[in-house]
C-alpha cells in the first residue's frame, strides 16, 4: 500500500454549491437568498422588526419586578442532610457549612451562602453555619438536637 493509493470512502464527502454562478446552476439569480430588501443583503437584519408595526415584545405587558439587590443561595432541605449523614459523607462532628456541602456533593457551587429549609425530617444532631434558615428548619434541628448560627445579619434580625 502507498500513500497515492489511499482514499476516503465514496460518499463521505461533496463538493460545496458554488451559488450566484449563473440561473442554469440552480443557485444563481437571488442565490439562495430570496427576494430583495434587507434579508438579501449582507450585515445586519434587525430582529423582532414587523415592518413597522409595533413588535410583539412591546405589546405585551411587563410584569413583575426584578430586585438589583437579590440573594442567591443554595437551597437545602433537611431531608437532603440526613441523606448525606446516613450515607456516611457528612461529618457531624464538624460545623457543617456551604464549602462542606460542596465538597460532599449537597450543593454544585457555592453561591452567596446555603439556607436550610425544613422539608424532610433531621434525626442527627448537627451544628449549622449557614447564611439563612427558615423558620420551620431551626425549629427541627434544635428539636433534634443541634444548633443554628446565622452568618448572613437579616434586617429583621437587626430591628
């Protein structure tokens, strides 16, 4: 065998359309391109234009707000942390805080702090430093045992 003798498998490969090569090639005239105006041209189409008519996205009401000063925290259910205290991953010996739930797999990234919510049912006895706790949540791990240490001072806290 030499290297002259090599080929790709029939088929694998075509030839690109040539278009705007004259009306006898299929792709001449408008080459593909339609009718005439801006579609036709190069550069810049406007989207969401109407022809001048008011567009979609304006007609529709704006609903709602969108708080610039917003929090993202991981959420946790209490459920979720007995999980990972059966299953071994979770040392309650330690304060469990947002970087241990990363490193066990609880939570994907680290975000602005973990608030613990009370679904689920906490049987072990653990030491929390999270940013936030529900109500319901605090409640549970003191009944069952543990401890809440709030990192993150609420405006209700502070009045």
């Amino acid at each position: 065998m030499k290297l002259n003798g090599i080929s790709d498998n029939p088929g694998s490969s075509k030839e690109r359309t040539r278009i705007g090569r004259g009306i006898g090639s299929g792709k001449g005239k408008t080459g593909g391109r339609g009718g005439k105006g801006q579609t036709a041209r190069s550069g810049v189409r406007i989207k969401g234009f109407e022809g001048g008519q008011m567009p979609l996205h304006r007609r529709l009401p704006k609903r709602g707000f969108n708080s610039p000063f917003k929090t993202d925290y991981n959420e946790v259910n209490l459920g979720r942390v007995q999980q990972a205290v059966d299953a071994g991953y979770l040392d309650i010996s330690k304060p469990v805080t947002v970087e241990v739930l990363v490193d066990i797999g609880v939570c994907a990234k680290l975000r602005e702090g973990v608030k613990i919510l009370g679904n689920g049912e906490l049987k072990a006895k653990v030491m929390f430093e999270v940013a936030a706790a529900s109500k319901t949540a605090i409640a549970a791990i003191e009944k069952a045992g543990g401890s809440v240490k709030l990192l993150v001072e609420t405006a209700a806290a502070q009045a």
